[in-house]
C-alpha cells in the first residue's frame, strides 16, 4: 500500500466533510433558480453551520444518554462509509472492508441511532418521525442489498471497491438489463433514504408532514448542526456510491499516482455536481407523496431490484453454461 493510497483515503474523507454542505447548497440554489428566487448562495449551508455551532446545545428534561450520542452515531457511521467506500480511488487502506454487507448494516445504525433519539425526548412529534421513518428505513435497507446484490453476481464479488473495478474492465454491463434496473432502484431508494421528494420534503415544517424533520425538532445548537451536517455527507456518499458503482470513469486505480487521484477527486465531484442537480431539478416538478403511498413507492423500488437480480442470475447462469 503506497503512501498516495493513504493520502487518496485522506482526500476522500476531506472531500465528502468539507463538500458536502456545499452539495446541500447546490441544490437548494437550484431549486431557488427554477422556481424564480435569487437563492441565498451555495455557501449558506456553511454558514448555518457556523452559526448553528456558535450557540448553546440544549437538552430536554429526561432524555438520556440516547438523545446525546445520537448525532455522533450518526456522523461516525457516515464517516466510516465515506472512508471504505471507492469514492475517488479502488484499493484503499480501508478497501477490504467495503464490503456490500457491512455498509448497508452502517446506514442502518445510523437511521436508528437517530430515531431512538427522537423516541428518547417523549414527544408526540419525536415518536411519529421516528416511527415513519423505521417504517420507510425496512423498506429501503433491503432494497439497497437486493440492488447492489445484483451487481455483484457477474462480478462475482459483495466488495464495493470490486464491484467499480469489475465495471471498469467490462463496461457494457452497464447497459445490462439488471444494472439498469438496479440503478432504477437505487435511485429510489437513495432519495427516501436522505429524506428527499417525494418522500419527505427537506424544506417543510408542517408537523403532520414531517419525517426527517420531526426526529430532530428538540436538538439546538451544535448537536442541529451535527446532525444537519452528517445527513448533508450521507446524501453526498450515497450519490457519489451510485455514481461509481454505474458511471465508475475516472476513478483512480489500486495503486494510484498523484495524477490519478488528482484526476479521481475531480472525477467524482463533477459526477455527484451533475447527479445533485439533476435531482435538485426534478424536485421542482414533484409533488410530496401522501404517507400512506410511500410504502407502495418504496414496495416497486424493492420488485425493481428483485427483479434485477432474477435478471442478473439468470444471464450469469446463461453465460457461464
């Protein structure tokens, strides 16, 4: 493992730590232009951070040591992928451990960590966000296995550092009926995992409304800020993960040089600028789904990415016969 290994590894935590605010910013600028508004500026995440970080943290009468670690879960957990996860280069320090298994189970404590924090503080709002978001989260983890699972069958591998290298040297699997349907999946999935339309609705605080929103009402201060912080880097993981598992070109190889990782940072921010505003874009046309039609939404995702599995089975059995 040569020292630019480690330093492609360092680039890609710093990247998603320091970028993704300004994701979040890019797309709220998006929207802001489509629907006619001036914006406040793709450095306004930023500074909500800095003033969010400035005041007092605030914890409510009987909560526990629960309704505290949670933002830490939380942004440990988002970390953790963001440093095993082939972002920027494959055969990082971190890469034996990428595997498929382990980084669903990793966004899964996550999204529990943080609705047992908002069970923890015992209100009405607290339970109903956390409640509607295990409901979505049982629906999108499995989802995330089956879709990914399916890329991994002609690779013949669960690791995520494999699954890119195996595109790379077969890049007309991405025209393949199971990767187009695993990425019809995961599409689906990412966006009601970080809480987007039409699932849930970012910029909302109508109460009967809220998910995302509803678990984290009674932090204040810089726990606000951790947690507005990590879901801004999950999103930004998430879409730079499905960006590399279908579009992989760019990314640096095992033994990377500085060009190489130059050219993969560069790679990879494009990827998930151009995957951000697509997204922030169709936003603008979509409505929020009523609750009770999420699961449907959700329940199609998984049939896609079932499907794409049967699909990926059933060409890999053919192929090798």
């Amino acid at each position: 493992m040569t020292a630019t290994a480690y330093a492609a590894g360092a680039v890609q935590i710093g990247g998603v730590i320091a970028g993704a605010p300004l994701v979040l910013g890019a797309m709220r600028q998006v929207r802001a232009r489509a629907e006619g508004r001036a914006g406040a500026g793709i450095l306004q995440p930023w500074r909500d951070l800095r003033k969010q970080l400035s005041k007092q943290s605030i914890t409510p009468v009987g909560t526990t040591l629960i309704f505290a670690a949670a933002p830490l879960v939380l942004a440990a957990t988002t970390l953790v992928i963001a440093a095993v996860a082939p972002l920027v280069a494959t055969g990082s320090p971190l890469d034996g451990t990428a595997d498929l298994f382990a980084v669903v189970g990793l966004l899964f404590v996550g999204t529990v960590a943080l609705a047992l924090g908002g069970i923890d503080t015992g209100t009405a709002f607290g339970g109903m966000g956390a409640s509607r978001e295990t409901v979505i989260a049982a629906l999108v983890e499995p989802t995330i296995l089956l879709s990914v699972f399916a890329l991994s069958i002609p690779g013949g591998s669960s690791n995520l550092g494999a699954l890119v290298a195996n595109t790379l040297d077969h890049p007309g699997r991405v025209l393949s009926l199971s990767a187009v349907l695993a990425a019809a999946a995961l599409v689906v999935v990412i966006i009601a995992e970080t809480g987007r339309l039409p699932v849930d609705n970012p910029a909302t605080h109508l109460e009967l409304t809220m998910v995302h929103e509803a678990m984290v009402l009674e932090y204040a201060g810089p726990r606000l800020a951790l947690v507005e912080w990590a879901s801004a880097m999950r999103l930004t993981v998430l879409l730079a993960l499905l960006a590399n598992l279908f579009l992989p070109w760019g990314i640096a190889g095992g033994q990377p040089g500085v060009i190489a990782v130059a050219v993969g940072v560069v790679a990879i921010a494009v990827k998930v600028s151009v995957l951000a505003v697509l997204l922030a874009s169709a936003e603008v046309f979509i409505a929020k789904l009523r609750l009770f039609r999420v699961p449907e939404l959700l329940a199609g995702s998984f049939l896609l990415a079932l499907l794409a599995v049967t699909a990926a089975s059933f060409f890999t059995s053919r192929g090798g016969a």
